[in-house]
C-alpha cells in the first residue's frame, strides 16, 4: 500500500509542485519545491532497494493501461537519481539567488524531475515515452536558461537531436507493441518479444540509436558536450549525472537482453562504446572549458557501459549477473559525476573553504571516476568481475585501459579548474547551500558502496587489495605522461560538440524565412575540427606532430591499445 | 358540371372581370377590388386542386359550346399545378406591387396584371391548339404593356423588342396551328393526339410551332430579347415575366411534345434541343457572370435556367420509361423551383436596388450588413437556382441526372454540372459584393418589411420544394393525356 | 416509432431553430442573442447524451423523410454519428462561447451567429445522415452556411478567400454529386450499412464502382484538404478565429473526412475496399499529405497559416487510419477525428487570443508572451505538443494506434510517414514554443488591448482552457470507456468487425 | 390548281415576304407593316390550306380567322402606340442598333 502510493507520488509529486511553483505566491519557494519534490521517489526507492518483491501500480483508464512498478535495477536509478536531483537541487537554490528567470527555472526543473522519476518507475512504454519526452523537452528550458547564445546554440543542437531520438524510439515503440502481436505494452513483454519481431535489426537498431541520443553514443553525442556545460551548473550536474543515464536504463529495460544472443550487435555495441571511451577521452582532453571536459568524460564513461551492454548480446545467460553491477556503475557515475560538476560551482569558492577539505573535495570524486576511490573502486571492480565470466579478456583489459582516458580526462578538469582559479582576480562570496550540497554529495558518493548497494555484494577494498592493484596501475602510468605535458600549454582545442561544427551549416534549416535577413548578416566562419591557438599560424607538419606528440600522447596510446585489443580478442 | 360548381371558369372569368373592372374603377377601388379577386382566384385554384386530385382531370365547355367552335378546357394534374403557381407567384407579385408602386403607377398596374393572368390561366387551361394561339397572344400584350410600364427609355425599348419578338413568334405558332388543321382536321389536343399522322405538313406545321414557341420562351440563341425585357422592367413585372410568362410558352412546347409524341419521331431534334438548352445554360451562366447591373444579372440567370428545363427534351425517350418518368418530372420540378425562386430572387434584387438607389452592383457594398433579410432572401432563391441542396432546384438537378445516367446520356451530365458551378459562380459573385464592408454608415433606405417578406417567403417556398418535392410529383403524375402519352 | 427516434431531428432543430430566431434578432440583442446561442447548444448537449445512451443500448434512433420518389431523406444516430456529432456539439459550445468574446463590439454579430448555428446544424446533419443523399445535402449545406462566415470581414483578403474557398469546395460539391447519383442510378437508395448492396453492384460493374468511388473520394477529398484540393484551407485563414476554429476543428475539414469514413466503411465496406485495392492509393494519398502539409507549414511565418497547414497534415493522418486495413487503423483514424478536433480548436483559439489581445500575428511576433498571457500560451503548448504527438496529449494515442494499424495491415513504410510527419510537426511548433517561453519580448506589441496586463480576456481564455484540458484528458484517460478511444474502439467492435 | 391551293400558295409568299420585310427593315413602322403581311399570309394560309369539306367553306376556320384577325388589329395597335411613344421620347422610329445582349 505505502509502496504503491509512493510510487504514484513519484512522478505526480514534482509535477504537482510545478503547478504549485507557478503561482506568484510560491515564487520564493520554488527551490525549497525542487529539494523536496525528490522525497517520494528517495522514500520508494530506500524501502524497495534490493527487495525482489515487486509492487505494481496498475491504472487502467490512464494512457493506453498504464502500469507503473518498482523493478530493482529502476530502484538503484531511483535511488541515485532522487538523490542527485535533491542535492543539485539545494545547490541551486543558492546558485540562483539572484537569477530573476528563477520561477521558470524552477518549473521546469520541477518538470524535468518529474519526467526523470516516472520514467524509472514506467512499466509500461507509454507512460516511460511520455516521461522521457517530458524529461527531454523540460529540459530543454533548463539548456536554454541563460538565453545566452551559445546556449541558445546548444539548446537547438539538443532539441535537433532529441526530437530525432524521440522518433528513432516511438518507431521503436511500434515495433516493439507489434512484435507481442498488438497485445502488450509493458516493457519487459516488449523485451522478450523482440526477438520474434520481423523487424527485428531495424527495431533494434531505433532502440539503441533512439536511447542512444541521451545516453551519448558516438553520433548521437553531438549535443551533449554543447548542453552539458552551457546550462547552469546544477542542471548540468543533473544532465550528466541522471538524465544520461535515462539512456542507459531505457536499453536495460527494453533491449532483449537475456532473450537473445546477436555477436552482430554485441559487437556494434562494443565498438560504439569503446569508441565512446577513448574518443571521448580524446577529444574531451583538446576542451578549453572544464564542464566540457566533464561531458567528454561522460561520453566516455557511458561508453564503458555500452561496452556492457553489448557483452550481453555475447552471453545472454550473464545478464542477471549483470545488470545490477551495471546498475551500480550507473550510480556510482552518477553520483560522481553530479559531484564533480557542481565543484565547477564551488571553484571560485575556494576562499572560504579550509584548502583541505577543499582539495579533498575536488580530488575524491575525480579518483573515484577514475576508479581509485570511493565507491569507483567497488563499481570498477564489480564490472570487471561480471565481464571476467564472459570469457572475453580482451574486453576487460580494455576497459581497465579506459581508465588512461579518464585520467586523462580527470587531470585536464583539474588543471582548467586551477586555471579559472588563478585568472579570476576575485574569489566569489561563500554560499552555504552550493557548499553543504557539494559536500552532501561528496559524502554520498563515497559512502554509496556502503548504503546504496542493496544486495549487491560489495567487497571492501581491504578483502582485495591485489585487484585493487590492478585498477592502479593504468592511472599511475598516465600519470606520468600527464605529468609530463601538464605545464605544456595547449596548441589545439577541438570545438565543444566535435562533428556538429561540420554538420550544423549543412543542416541548419532555420524556422521560416523570417530569420533569412538576420543570417546574412552574419560572417560566415569556414568550421573546422581543429582549432589553433595562434590562427595566425599556419602549423607546419612537423608542429602538429609535435603537438600530438606531447600532449595527447595518452589518448593517442589508448586508441593504439584498443586497437590491439580488438585484435587479439577478434582472434 | 355546371358553372357554379366548376372552379375551371371562375379562373378565367374572375381575372377577366377583374381586368375590366379595375380599369374602370376610380384609382383607389382598384387595389380594393384586386385583393378580393387575388383572394378568389386563390380559393378557386385550391379547389381546383382539390377536385382533380379527388375525382381526376376535369373538363369543361364554356357556355356549353363544345369544340371546335366553342372555348373547351381541360384540367389535368400538370394543368392544375400550374394554376396554383401562378396564383401563387402572381398574387405574391400583386402584393408586392400594391406596397412597391405608387398610387398611380399601381392603378394602371392592376389590369394589366388580370390580363396577364387570365391569359395565363388560359393557357394551363386550353384544351386546343387555337385556345393556346389566343392566349399567348393576350400574354405577349400583357406582357410587353407591362415591360413598358416603367416608361423610361430603356423599358420602352425592350418593349418593343419583345413585343416584335413574340408577335413573330405567335405567327410562326399561327401558322403551324393552321397547317396543322389542314393535315389533321382538327384543333382539339385530345383528337389531334389521336389523329396523329406524320407527314411534310406535320413536319413543316412542328417546325414552325416549335420554332414560334422557342422564340418566346427565349431559348438560346433566340434568347436576346429576354435580358432587356426583364431586366428593364420595373421589379414585380421582372418577377412575373421571368417567373411565369416564359413557362406559358415553354407549357406549351412541353404539352405538343408529349401529347404528339414527337419525342418518338424526332430524337434528332431533342438532341439539337437539349443542345440549345446545353447553349443556354452556359451563354446564359457566362453573360450573367459578366453584367454589371443586378437585374441583368438575374435576367440572365433566367437565359440559363430556361436551358435546365430544355434538358428535359432529349431525356424524354422512348425507349427507356423509367428516364423519361424522371426527366419528365425533374424538367416540371425545375420549373417550379425556378417560378419560385426567380420571382423571389427578382424581389429581393428589387428590393436591394430601392436601397441602395443604383442598379449596379458595385453599389451592393455593406447590403450584407445592413439589410441582411434581403440579402438572405436573394441567397435562398440562389440556393434554389444553383441547384445546390436543399431546393427545389436541386432535385429537379438531381432527378435529371438521375434520367441522363439511365439513358445513358453522359454529356447532359456534364451540362448540369458545369452549369451548376456557373451558376454558382455569378450567383456567388454578387455576394461578394454584398459582403464588401464599407465605411459608410447606414444611409441606405429601408424598404417595407411586407416587401422583404414576399421575397423571403417565395424563395422559402423553393427551398420547401426540396423537401416537399413529392406533393407537385404526384400532382403531375396524375392520369391525364400527358401521362397517358409518355413512354 | 418510440420517443428516441425524435432525437436525431431535434438535435438538427435545436442549432437550426437557433440559427432562424438569431437571424430575425436586431443587431442590438447582443444578451438575448448569446442567451440563445449557448442555450442551444447546451440542449443539444444533453440530446446528444440521450443519443449516447440509446446508442449504447444497441438503439439506433432514425427517422425519414421521403423527398422524391425511392429517395428518401434519413436521419440516423449510430455510434459513428455519434462520434462526429458529439464532437461537434461539445466544440459548438465552446466555439460559441469563445465567439462571443472574440465578436464583442463587432458588427454584424446577428448574421455571424445565424450563420454560426446554420453550420452546426449542417454538420449535425452530415454527421446523422443515414444515407448518401442526405449526406450530400447536409454537405452542401455546410458549404453554403459556412462562405458568410469566411468573408464575414468583408475585406478585399477576405472575399478573395471566400472566392477560393468556393471554387474549391462548389467543385468538390459537384463532383461528389456526380459521384452520388452515379450510384444511386446504379444502386438505387442505398443507406450507410448497406454494403452487401453495393458488394453486389461491384460484383457486377466493378469499372463502374471503381470510377464512383474515386469520384467520391476526390468530391470529399476537397473538404478533407486532401493534397492536391488543400489549396482553399490556408487561404480561408482570413476568417475570424472562431470561424477558423469551426472551418479546421469542428465541422468543414471533419465533414470531409467523415464523409470519407462513411463511403469506404458504410457504403463500400472495409473489406471490400481492401479487396479492390482502393485502400493503398489513399493510403500514399494521405501520407503524402501528411508530408506535404507539414512541410509547407514550416515556411509559414503567419501563426494561423502555419497552423492551417498543419490542418492539413493532420486531417490526412484520419484517412491514413482508415485506409490501413485492421482493427487498430481504424481506431487511430476515428479517435484522430476527435483529438484533431479539440487540439487544433486550442490552437486556433490561442492563435485568436494572441491577436486579439496583441496584435500578435506572425511568429516573430511572438516573442516572450509567455509571459504577458501565459495561460493562452500554456494552452498552445498543450495544443502544440498534441499536435507532435507527445503524450499525454491526445494526439499520442491517435498517432499510436495509427503506427500499430500500419503494422497490422503489413504497411511498415507508414511508420516513417508517421515519423517524418512528427519531425516536422516538432520543427514547425518546437521553435514556435521555444519563442513563447524563452525568447525575450521584443519592443513594443504590435497592437495591445489595454487590460491591465491580463491575459486574454476569460470569454476567450476560458474555452482555450477548457479544450486544451479536454485534450489532455482525452489522452490521459484515454482507455477509459467514455473516452474518445473508448468510444472508436466501440465502433470499431459494433460496427466494422461483425 | 384549285383555288385553295392558290391561296394557300399566296398565304405562304405574302408570309415570306412578310418574314423578309420584318427580319430587313429597320424602320419599327415597316416591321409593323411587315408583320401583318406575315399575319395576312398566314389567314390565307388557314382559309385556302384548311378548307376540308369539299366546296363546304369550315365555318370553324372562318371563325379562329376572325378571332386572329381581331389579335392582329390589337397587336398592331398596341404596337402603333409603343413605336409612337418611343418617338415622342428619342425623336427615331428604329431601335438602337446596338444589341443589349
């Protein structure tokens, strides 16, 4: 009973406060709305946490039947994404203070929420459709929110790729309904159904195309690295850490997994994620702002559980293994990541912050994505275990090399972070929201092998210190090079978004004729992939070799391995 | 039947009686004097009605005197229904004559019109070929004194026109009628249609009856003298004439084509009719999509419409009855619609021209707005005359369509429709006229709301029609010669 | 003849009689005038809900007329009659309502009203029609009822719009006529239903059935805005709000599409259109309206033209449901009838309170007035995101049982159509949106009322609301029984799959 | 040739001279006089053409003769009148030439 109210209260709760957020009466409360709204799904989410039991929630009259469940992998998803979206949401309450579009900032972040939660606890596709179309175009206003036009930019990058994720999966959808045999619209009768589906490459393809527009695979990313870091720091901390993964569990939920065996798209899988891994890392290291490294290293990091995701068309037998480590990989990005971004925040707090704590603060959750602290280590360790019985070394060995692109990734945050540090003359007054959620979600993320882990079993680091070697190792050895070109200044910057700069001319069919005047205006800058430094210099072979021989080395090193892994495991 | 109890004579005696009488009386008797008339005529046709529905066709010698020498008539289905619409149309022309005309105007007007109607009834009501020659005669002068009345320049000259044109038109009949009775011996329908016998006479005496009676129901390409007349006239008279006077003549050609059976003989020649027809639907549609004065527009529309119920002559054939049945009936149908619709639509656009005070249609900006009854009056009757549901119009259309896909004469098809678009299209256009919003303030005058009502109620009663098209169906399928001769 | 078979005639009556006192009141009586208005169409209401209960009691009432001889004039109530008319009765009400407000200090209310009622009362017949012929009368009625509305303003723009619109609908009029009375000289009076009446007749004249049908098709493909016949809809966008209202949502557009219906499921039948091979040429038809209008509807900078183009996009989507053959097809199409109803009677009535409030009429206009009227703006996101097809808006479920139907009849390529179209429904309203919520406003309005930096005034808000609610909520509870859905799956049981 | 023939033979020619009169002339007077020839010719046409009974004159052609012949004087009258009319008020005795159709 108390589950099942919960569960309606999940997504009605937020949206509910939305309206209530509308009035001019609430303006001021708005933030306190956004913090508390979460508190239904966190309360769902902690007493179904690891329980096999399910409750469902089934309302017949609603859409075409809606069913809505606590399924235990849409419990972990819960569980970090309420918590993520609560401390974003205290952080934002100081980081809109004086923000005089806050009330719309509010809504629709209260609706954006609202989206996120009911698609977790969606059993039925209409209803997860609907959340995950209410959570995209919601979001969309909180991209947009500055008005400043690089958001506006990245706002129509994200909204282009969205609505064409959405189509990918509404065609998906159909397919999906039709391959029951028109009978059933719950998730997981779609799932085992695929199978039998016609359709079944072109269903399949929409499906992982479709969910991958959030979820940031190669091709579809092009928004993310544009979004991410425009919109203001708490819903950047909320898109990269919970909205990604919406992606994620859409393909958990949908994809047959464990209902099929297909070396065809576990392979395509594979090499889309590990593309993902270290071209993210590449890229993501040639960034000038520190939210787009962050981006880059979601991109990367989403990659590694596409990796996943495709060793499971390579063993179907091993999903339940599977999922729920994936699960907690998903968590413990999550809640590190949210983290990581809202230390963008506190960056030019530092004054009054004691340089301990500080320190500690930017570098734990940055370890911990790296796979050398906090609940990184568990996830890393875990993952590698549940793949170690796929009998597929190659691909575990890969993934312990991503972590090159992450160190990567993590040093080159750090360094900007430092830099901002240094150029800004003045330090930004303390605000006690943006520190105290920092800090509240530092210390979740640390703690989250411990609380959040259900009944996972997580290992201390302690009971495995020789496989805590082993995630060591490729950090270490990256260290050295980064070490090494850290005091380098960067010669060439790859714009945010990479493809899309070579795209966005092509295809930026403006709304009517009415903006044809105001485009011709406008100086047409020739886009290219690459950019230099100094423009007046025209960089001779031998300078880019140098440049890449410096630099990027790292990233360079990873691909060559991947590469070599592909190889040795393809034989 | 004696002459009490038979309403048949009363329908020619009152209006003559009427006729003089009125001219005769002191100018403000006549009104008076008309109104009780119109009221008797009323009653007599209704009992008309009643007594051939009741007890079939009804006959009657006047004074007793029988054919050849004495007057004889004949009162079948298709006979009555003519007299209860010309009762109607013509007392509702009378009415609105009595508020429209000025005193004088209107105690000259009254004998003309007892005139008109008697030779009218008379004509439903002959039952031989010389009777009809007499009265189309009394018509045609009737009918151009009428014209004349509005005693401008332009009337007078259309007058003249007219009356040329049907004097020509009454000899050409005239002289068919008399080669007629040289091959046949007789004047009689009934006997003649019996006698029946075809030859180089008969021949010569149809051409020329045919073509004398095309002339005055103004079938294209003879159909020049019609626009001038009616659209000169002063507005009743327009209504009476495009309503009435031309379906005398039209009655006539319908009557010998039937009860002779020339539809068997010629089919050569109904084509080359329902051609004609075919010409005048769209010369008729085209040219009253090009006139710049309303009750050109209108006279026009009658060009066209005259053309609908030509249609009717190829579809009469003989080899299919069930085509002949309907196109018989949709070819009366339309007859009636367009009596009802035309004399309404004549007086609305009578009554849009006294507001505004021009005759153009230029002028007609703002009538949507400030006179929306008349306007709504003149749109009924459009409805009717474009064919378009629901209308009279638009089952006669329907039940001529109906007959040209059972005979199997697809280009008839095509003539409707095209017709009815044209039609449409200048009916529609002197809407958008009306629409036309001005900045002027309501100076227009206002006419008697009486006069909005005749109109209003006679274009009602051809929407009515489309609902209540059975009654005058069953009315012409009465026994009589006419059915007892179609196919 | 029990008291039920009345109803059909007196739900005709009630807009009729209201449309003939609305005529006879002097310009004055705005009061009483209203009064009337919204009186009867909150009778008609509850007549319709006595239909709706007979109709669920397996009841279908029916009265007759004979007009000519075999031919007669029949008014019957079954659930697809139901549909429309229900439809329209609710639309009338609010459509009214908001005519009321939009029309306020305007000339001429006594003729826009009388005319008003005269169209409901056609579309009430059209969609009560129990045979061909008396469809086609209500058809042309509807047509005649509805040029005093388009022109209404009087404009030289206006009356040019009237002229197109004439042209297209009178010619589409002619030839359904052509159509009709090919079948019934063929046939005779064949009532809707009837269809082993007309199996037969194909059996014997099947070149001949095909050549009516397709004539029937194009005569009410000109009303359903059908590619190459869509042309009069963005032109008579002209007219009034209300009327653009009335000409897209509640009757003119729906009248052909109805009509469309009753031909291939009543006169036809389903089976044997899919037998004959008629159902994919609409189905191409269709979509590439689909993809035409939306299209077209991109380059529109004018709000109100961009949404008639929208029109006729989603009008197609009704066809392209009916044309795929299966259960679930047919569901989509029905329910479309509806929801494109209400979504774009929301639109069209945003699109009015925009200009009449501020003078808004292009999109670049827009900018920012999210928050000067942001329930009128709340409504058109509702309206907008209906249209695209997200849920819970109703125009989701339409759009899902028409991709299921297209999988059910083995038509997979429609399922891009359906896709492509959503592409371009979010192209043409996501940037529409983006500048009502989150563009700044720029300089002055174009032409503001003064009312104290309201939103629009409630006479026009309120039905704007109201059927954007009433478009949410036929999405959201979609399965319930007295939905939209709900009652299309009823027909789709009762009446096409026995 | 009996003289009904040569009657009606008269009839017909006096009808087509009477016809060409009317259809040539312009003058209204002359197309008055025209049409009584035509009506003339057209009497002689029912009295010599129509005659039945053998040498027994049809008391009934004489009468609808006499009956047409009263039609022609009141439609030549009434025609006298409009011509005069239209005379007093254009100062012409043709129509203008300019056809209104």
């Amino acid at each position: 009973m108390i589950s099942q109210g919960l569960l309606f209260l999940t997504p009605l709760f937020p949206m509910m406060l939305a309206i209530l957020a509308c009035f001019k009466t609430f303006k001021k409360n708005a933030g306190i709305f956004a913090a508390i709204a979460v508190l239904p799904a966190f309360l769902l989410s902690l007493l179904n946490l690891g329980q096999l039991e399910i409750t469902y929630l089934s309302m017949p009259a609603v859409l075409l039947g809606s069913v809505w469940h606590t399924h235990p992998t849409g419990m972990t998803f819960l569980l970090f994404t309420s918590v993520l979206w609560f401390f974003s949401a205290l952080y934002g309450i100081g980081y809109t203070k004086s923000d005089d579009k806050a009330q719309r900032f509010w809504i629709l972040w209260l609706l954006t929420l609202s989206g996120n939660l009911g698609l977790l606890v969606s059993a039925d596709i209409i209803s997860f459709y609907g959340f995950f179309a209410l959570m995209t175009f919601a979001g969309y206003g909180l991209v947009i929110h500055t008005g400043k036009e690089l958001a506006l930019r990245a706002g129509r990058i994200y909204l282009i790729m969205a609505v064409i994720g959405e189509m990918l999966i509404l065609t998906a959808l159909f397919l999906g309904s039709a391959a029951t045999g028109h009978t059933s619209i719950l998730a997981q009768d779609i799932a085992a159904a695929i199978p039998e589906s016609n359709q079944i490459n072109l269903l399949l393809f929409c499906l992982f195309f479709g969910f991958g527009v959030k979820a940031g695979i190669p091709l579809m990313h092009l928004w993310l690295p544009l979004a991410h870091p425009v919109a203001p720091t708490p819903a950047s901390a909320v898109l990269s850490g919970a909205m990604i993964k919406a992606g994620l569990f859409a393909w958990i939920s949908l994809l047959p997994l464990g209902y099929m065996h297909s070396s065809g798209w576990g392979i395509l899988l594979i090499i889309f994620g590990f593309v993902a891994s270290f071209g993210g890392g590449l890229v993501g290291m040639l960034q000038l702002a520190p939210k787009a490294v962050l981006a880059y290293s979601s991109i990367s990091q989403m990659g590694l559980m596409t990796v996943t995701i495709g060793c499971l068309f390579l063993k179907p037998e091993l999903t339940p293994l599977v999922i729920p480590v994936l699960a907690f990989f998903a968590l413990h990005h999550a809640l590190s990541k949210g983290a990581l971004f809202l230390s963008v925040g506190i960056n030019s707090q530092y004054r009054s912050i004691p340089i301990v704590l500080f320190v500690l603060g930017m570098l734990l959750p940055a370890l911990s994505l790296v796979g050398i602290a906090g609940s990184g280590i568990q996830a890393k360790l875990l993952l590698k275990e549940g793949l170690y019985a796929l009998y597929l070394p190659g691909i575990v060995m890969s993934i312990t090399l991503s972590a090159l692109a992450t160190t990567g990734l993590m040093y080159r945050f750090l360094w900007l972070l430092r830099q901002e540090r240094r150029e800004s003359l003045q330090a930004s007054p303390a605000d006690h929201w943006m520190q105290l959620s920092w800090a509240g979600l530092l210390i979740c993320g640390f703690l989250a092998p411990l609380l959040f882990s259900g009944n996972l079993e997580t290992k201390s680091v302690l009971q495995q210190p020789i496989e805590y070697l082993g995630l060591l190792w490729v950090p270490v050895i990256a260290s050295v090079f980064a070490f090494w070109f850290i005091s380098q200044p960067l010669r060439a910057s790859v714009p945010q978004g990479d493809l899309i700069v070579l795209i966005e001319p092509w295809f930026s069919v403006k709304e009517a004729s009415a903006d044809k005047k105001e485009d011709k205006n406008e100086q047409k800058v020739q886009p290219s992939l690459l950019n230099w430094v100094d423009k007046d210099q025209q960089p001779t072979p031998s300078a880019a070799l140098e440049i890449f021989s410096r630099s990027q080395v790292a990233a360079l090193l990873g691909v060559i391995l991947l590469l070599a892994n592909l190889m040795l495991w393809i034989n | 039947m004696n002459m009490i109890l038979s309403p048949i004579p009363w329908l020619l005696v009152i209006p003559l009686a009427g006729a003089t009488l009125t001219m005769l009386l002191p100018y403000h008797w006549r009104s008076a004097a008309s109104v009780v008339g119109i009221f008797t005529q009323l009653m007599a046709s209704v009992i008309l009605w009643y007594q051939v529905t009741h007890y079939g066709p009804q006959f009657y010698a006047m004074a007793d005197w029988q054919a050849p020498l004495g007057i004889s008539l004949r009162a079948d289905g298709l006979a009555t229904l003519f007299v209860l619409m010309s009762s109607l149309v013509a007392s509702a022309c009378a009415f609105y004559a009595h508020h429209y005309l000025s005193l004088h105007k209107r105690a000259n007007f009254w004998p003309l019109l007892w005139f008109l109607w008697a030779s009218l009834n008379g004509i439903w009501l002959a039952a031989d070929t010389f009777n009809l020659y007499v009265g189309l005669e009394l018509l045609t002068f009737a009918a151009v004194g009428l014209v004349a009345f509005a005693s401008d320049e332009r009337s007078l000259e259309a007058s003249i026109r007219y009356l040329y044109a049907a004097l020509l038109g009454s000899m050409a009949y005239l002289l068919g009628v008399a080669l007629l009775y040289g091959a046949q011996g007789t004047l009689a329908m009934d006997s003649l249609a019996e006698t029946w016998q075809w030859g180089p006479t008969t021949q010569v005496a149809v051409t020329l009856i045919l073509g004398g009676l095309l002339l005055k129901t103004a079938v294209f390409p003879l159909h020049t003298w019609l626009p001038p007349a009616h659209g000169g006239a002063l507005t009743p008279v327009s209504a009476l004439l495009s309503a009435l006077v031309i379906k005398a003549s039209f009655y006539i050609l319908l009557r010998f084509w039937i009860e002779f059976q020339i539809y068997q003989f010629l089919p050569s020649l109904s084509q080359l009719l329902g051609a004609l027809g075919a010409g005048a639907i769209l010369w008729g549609g085209w040219m009253a999509l090009r006139q710049t004065h309303l009750k050109m527009v209108v006279a026009y529309s009658t060009v066209a419409q005259i053309g609908y119920m030509t249609l009717m002559f190829p579809l009469l054939v003989a080899e299919n009855s069930e085509a002949s049945m309907l196109a018989y009936q949709g070819g009366i149908l339309m007859l009636l619609a367009h009596a009802f619709a035309k004399a309404g639509m004549f007086l609305a656009a009578g009554n849009l021209i006294f507001c505004t005070g021009k005759p153009d249609l230029v002028s007609l900006a703002g009538m949507s707005r400030y006179r929306p009854l008349n306007i709504f009056a003149f749109g009924l009757a459009g409805v009717s005359l474009m064919g378009l549901p629901p209308s009279g119009g638009f089952n006669a259309k329907w039940m001529l369509l109906q007959s040209s896909f059972m005979s199997g004469q697809w280009w008839w098809i095509v003539v409707l429709l095209l017709g009815s678009l044209l039609s449409a299209a200048y009916i529609f256009r002197v809407f958008a006229y009306t629409y036309q919003e001005t900045d002027a303030l309501d100076t227009y005058k206002r006419p008697r709301l009486s006069l909005e009502l005749i109109a209003l109620s006679l274009s009602g009663i051809s929407i009515l029609l489309g609902f209540a098209s059975l009654w005058p169906l069953e009315m012409i399928s009465l026994p009589g010669p006419v059915m007892e001769a179609l196919p | 003849m029990s008291w039920t078979d009345w109803l059909p005639l007196a739900v005709l009556m009630t807009s009729f009689m209201a449309a003939t006192i609305i005529f006879m009141l002097p310009e004055q009586r705005h009061v009483l005038r209203s009064t009337i208005n919204l009186g009867a169409a909150c009778i008609k209401l509850i007549l319709i809900v006595f239909l709706i209960q007979a109709v669920l009691k397996q009841q279908y009432p029916e009265i007759r007329l004979e007009v000519l001889p075999g031919l007669e004039l029949i008014l019957r109530a079954d659930s697809l009659a139901i549909l429309f008319a229900g439809l329209s009765s609710v639309l009338w009400l609010f459509t009214t309502l908001y005519a009321i407000g939009y029309l306020e200090n305007s000339p001429n209310r006594s003729r826009f009203f009388g005319y008003f009622s005269l169209c409901v009362a056609s579309t009430m017949g059209i969609s009560l029609a129990g045979n061909l012929f008396t469809f086609l009368i209500f058809y042309e009625l509807l047509t005649l009822s509805t040029y005093p509305l388009v022109v209404h303003r009087g404009n030289a723009a206006s009356i040019k719009a009237g002229r197109t619109y004439l042209i297209y609908t009178l010619s589409g009029g002619v030839v359904l006529l052509l159509g009709v009375a090919a079948l019934y000289a063929l046939g005779g009076d064949i009532a809707f239903g009837d269809i082993e009446r007309t199996a037969a007749l194909v059996g014997t004249w099947p070149e001949l059935m095909t050549i009516i049908f397709i004539l029937l098709i194009a005569g009410l493909g000109v009303k359903a805005a059908i590619f190459p016949f869509h042309g009069w809809l963005p032109t008579a966008m002209v007219a009034p709000a209300p009327v653009s209202a009335l000409l897209h949502a509640v009757a003119v557009v729906k009248a052909g599409a109805f009509g469309i219906v009753r031909v291939i499921y009543d006169i036809y039948g389903i089976e044997l259109s899919w037998q004959q091979g008629f159902l994919f040429p609409i189905a191409v038809l269709a979509s590439f309206t689909i993809l035409y209008g939306s299209w077209r509807a991109l380059q529109q900078i004018d709000i109100k033209k961009r949404l008639a183009y929208s029109t006729v996009s989603q009008v197609s989507y009704i066809l392209l449901g009916i044309s795929l053959f299966g259960p679930l097809g047919t569901i989509g199409g029905l329910v479309h009838l509806l929801h494109q109803g209400l979504m774009k009677v929301t639109l069209f009535f945003c699109a009015g309170n925009f200009a009449e409030t501020l003078g808004i009429h292009k999109i670049h206009e827009l900018d920012g007035v999210g928050k000067r009227m942001p329930l009128t703006s709340a409504a058109f996101t509702v309206g907008a995101l209906g249209m695209i097809g997200l849920p819970p808006v109703a125009g989701f479920i339409s759009k899902w049982y028409l991709g299921m139907g297209a999988l059910e009849a083995n038509m997979e390529w429609v399922i891009f159509v359906l896709i492509g179209s959503s592409l371009l429904n979010a192209a043409y309203f996501l940037p529409v949106l983006k500048r009502i919520w989150f563009n700044p406003q720029q300089g002055q309005w174009p032409l503001e009322v003064i009312n104290n930096n309201r939103d629009a005034i409630p006479l026009l808000l309120i039905p704007a609301l109201v059927t954007a609610s009433l478009s949410i909520a036929a999405g959201l509870f979609a399965s319930s029984i007295l939905s939209p859905l709900g009652w299309a799956e009823l027909i789709t049981l009762r009446e096409y799959l026995r | 040739m009996d003289t009904n023939l040569i009657f009606t033979l008269c009839g017909v020619g006096l009808c087509g001279l009477g016809f060409f009169g009317f259809i040539y002339h312009r003058h209204l007077l002359r197309r008055l006089i025209a049409f009584n020839l035509i009506g003339n010719g057209t009497f002689l046409v029912m009295v010599g053409f129509a005659q039945r009974g053998q040498g027994v004159t049809d008391h009934v052609i004489q009468a609808l003769v006499l009956t047409g012949i009263v039609v022609a004087v009141a439609a030549t009258a009434l025609g006298l009148v409009l011509i005069r009319r239209w005379f007093q008020l254009k100062g012409s005795t043709q129509l203008p030439e300019d056809d209104a159709s």
